[in-house]
C-alpha cells in the first residue's frame, strides 16, 4: 500500500495530526504552503482566512506536487475554516487528479463545522472512496499520549 498524507496547517494543530499520521503510516507526506500566508496573531486571521474561502480562493503553492497515481491511499487534513477546508487545499484539488484512490480525511477545528467541511471534501472527490474521517478540537492543547491513541485507534479501524 503506498500512502500519502498531504495537510495544511495554520497555527500547527493540523501538523500535530499529520506528523502522527505520517509516523504510523510510514508515509510519505506533503505540507502545503501558500506562497503568502495570512497573518497568524490575533484576530486579522479569522478575516483573511474567512475571506479567502468566502471567496473560494486558491493561493499558489510553493510545493512541488507529485503524481497521485503514485499512491493508493491518500489522508488529506485541514483546519476547520468557515465550515469549510483551507484554501491551500481547494489549490491542492485544483491541482492534482484524484480518482478511484481510497481517501480519509481529518480535520481539526476550535468547536464545529466538520461535517460541512467534509461534506464538501467528498463532493470535490466523488470519484474516490473515503475510508474513514476524524476530528479534533484544538489538539495542540491537549496533551499529545491522548491523541496519538486516538489516531491510532482511528487506523486501526480504518486501515
Ligand atoms: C479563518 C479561520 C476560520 C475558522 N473557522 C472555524 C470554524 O468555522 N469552526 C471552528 O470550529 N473553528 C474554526 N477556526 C479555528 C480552527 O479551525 C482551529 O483552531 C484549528 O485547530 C486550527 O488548525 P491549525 O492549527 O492546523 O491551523 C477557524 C480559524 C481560522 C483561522
């Protein structure tokens, strides 16, 4: 089985999900990267960002995307951002070709809007299977044993 796991994280709570993902799947991985990332501190992130999916933006990437074809499975991540993906995201589906690959999708987010989120996700990649989705509220506050368990024992149904 040759596994990616491609995410985009602001504030690194996704990174955190990712990294473990990563780790047990023995997998390559892929984080993506806007070539101008909107401002971290404070509240101006909530507009940018909300803005940005409001508007369905896709910012360039910097990344260097391979070929999905290489991969069977694919775990795709992202923040919870006005009940949708990230945009990094949106330019990531713009950019590759994603069909008949069994997908799972994980998200993280500050209280809700992941259903939303995946909701779309799978409407943008109808021609796959999703294998298995999972959320979690602000990981990085949480402490990291309990959430490796979590992620492992979401692969162990999934996978
Ligand atoms: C622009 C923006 C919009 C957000 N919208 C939501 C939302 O709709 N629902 C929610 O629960 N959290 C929302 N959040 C909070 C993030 O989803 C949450 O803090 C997440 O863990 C951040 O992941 P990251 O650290 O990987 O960037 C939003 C954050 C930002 C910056």
């Amino acid at each position: 089985m040759n596994t990616l796991v491609v995410f985009y994280s602001l504030e690194g709570n996704t990174k955190i999900i990712a990294d473990i993902l990563t780790e047990e799947l023995d997998s390559d991985c892929i984080e993506l990267k806007p070539d101008k990332e909107i401002p971290k501190g404070g509240l101006t992130k909530f507009f940018w960002g909300g803005k940005s999916v409001l508007f369905h933006e896709k910012p360039d990437l910097v990344n260097d995307l391979p070929d999905m074809d290489e991969y069977d499975t694919i775990f795709i991540g992202t923040p919870i951002w006005a009940s949708s993906y990230a945009p990094p995201i949106a330019s990531f589906l713009d950019k590759v070709s994603i069909k008949n690959k069994k997908l799972a999708f994980f998200a993280c987010h500050a209280g809700g809007g992941a259903d939303k989120c995946f909701d779309k996700l799978k409407s943008a990649l109808s021609e796959n299977t999703v294998i298995g989705t999972i959320t979690f509220t602000d990981p990085a506050k949480e402490e990291k044993d309990k959430i490796k368990a979590s992620v492992k024992h979401w692969l162990h149904e999934i996978t």
